[in-house]
C-alpha cells in the first residue's frame, strides 16, 4: 500500500469508530406463535416496568416453539414485540434454520443469547435441576456454584452505569445508585446499598445468587428470571438479603 492510499485510508476511518462493549439487551423467548398472544404478554410486561422495558432492545428466541414459523409468521411476530413496545434487534444464536432467517430478514443472530434447539435435552434437564427449598438459610440450602474468579469493583457505580463481570462473580464495595446495572457470569456481591439494577448468571447458571448489604433494588434477575419492585416488600426493604432461584421463581431471604 502506497503512503498515498494510507493517508487516504486513514481519513475514510475517520469518519466512524467501532467498538465493543457490554449492552444489556432483554431475551423474548416466543411460546406462542399467535402475534396477538405474544403482544399482550410483552405489553403486560411493559406496564408493569416502563422504564425498564419501554422502547427496550430485545433478542427473540424462537427456539421454544414446535416448529420454526414461516418468514411472514416471524415478521408478525416480530411486528407484534415492536407494536408492544420494544424493539427487536436480533435472534438468539441457534441452529442452520435460524441463521438462514436472520439472512432473509436482515436481522443479525446475537451469540452471547443461545437459543435452545435439543427440546428434549432441555425437558431432562429442567426435570433434573437442584431445588431449593424457600425460605431456608444459606448453612441448609445446597452450595453455590462460585466461578473460580472475582472481578471487584471499588467504587460506588453511578446511575447510568453499568459494570459487568464476564466469567466471574462481581464484587461492589460500594452503593449501587438508581439506573445503575451490575450483572455477573456468576454471583453479584454488593456491599453497600443495591438501588439500581443487579443481574446474576447473565449467561443462564440458575445456581447464582445475589447478596447485597442493604436492599432498595428497582430489579434483580437470575439467569433471565427476573422482578420488578415498584414497592420493596418491607420485611426487606433496607437490610441485608441473599437471592436465589427456587423452581424458576425468585426468592428473597434476610441475612
């Protein structure tokens, strides 16, 4: 290359950087291949955290359904998330059907979100998970799968911020203010007041936990399975609690 095409190459870059960052982008997973069905239940979820979910970057996952639908069917659907307020921006990670659908519909396969094609896998596993039984303190509930790292973090992370932990539990030595995130491969630790947003096993380990020294959170989720708290319970508003996943719904325990 010619010094010529360098510095001719270097003004065209210019124009635009590309990075790479973490995003936190909402997973739908389609049970229902009516249009309608599925926008009365993304809509009940809108309603129920508008600011959480309004005009909200999603992943469809399509893998849920018997069969994958046709290219008209998938546009409907797709036009029934947008309708009920979120936006569609891609599908999750799947097999060779779905990425020729995403090249027909010009929508991009999100890797980090893998759809679940081996349904009977799936069904073995879900009979096979750990239970845990509710309400039980940590010494008498099976132990936590801890991944084999740490990331800490040691300042309090500001609204509008988000930190994320790839691989490893996350450690705030600090407040985690209002419209703040933090999201784990692992557990989430919060040492100090959890006000904003906390997301443990963001990549699906339902054996992950959030801790936290005082609980006024807007939402905690646990491998995708979350909840909103428009008003904290108040047998745990302001103290310290631990979070768990027991039978796909979340449970709450004071420390």
């Amino acid at each position: 290359m010619s010094a010529t095409q360098a510095v001719a190459n270097a003004e065209i870059l210019e124009a635009a950087d590309l990075r790479f960052g973490q995003v936190g982008i909402a997973n739908v997973r389609v049970r229902n291949a009516d249009p309608g069905a599925l926008r009365a239940a993304l809509e009940a979820r809108v309603r129920e955290a508008p600011t959480l979910f309004e005009r909200a970057p999603v992943v469809v996952d399509l893998s849920f359904l018997p069969a994958q639908p046709a290219d008209g069917e998938v546009n409907a659907l797709l036009d029934a998330v947008r309708a009920a307020g979120m936006l569609p921006v891609g599908f999750a990670y799947g097999d060779t059907a779905t990425d020729e659908l995403s090249r027909r519909l010009g929508l991009p396969l999100i890797a980090k979100f893998r759809a679940a094609y081996e349904r009977a896998e799936r069904s073995d596993t879900a009979n096979n998970e750990p239970r845990v039984a509710p309400g039980k303190p940590a010494a008498e509930t099976p132990a936590v799968a801890v991944p084999a790292t740490a990331m800490q973090h040691l300042r309090p992370v500001r609204t509008g911020q988000q930190v994320y932990a790839q691989g490893a539990d996350l450690v705030v030595v600090g407040t985690v203010a209002n419209g703040a995130e933090v999201l784990a491969d692992g557990n989430v630790h919060v040492y100090g007041a959890l006000r904003g947003r906390a997301f443990a096993g963001a990549l699906g380990d339902t054996n992950t936990r959030i801790f936290c020294g005082e609980f006024r959170a807007e939402i905690v989720s646990i491998a995708g399975h979350y909840r909103v708290f428009e008003e904290l319970p108040k047998e745990f508003a302001g103290r310290p609690v631990q979070i768990w996943l027991d039978q796909g719904k979340l449970q709450i325990t004071a420390l």
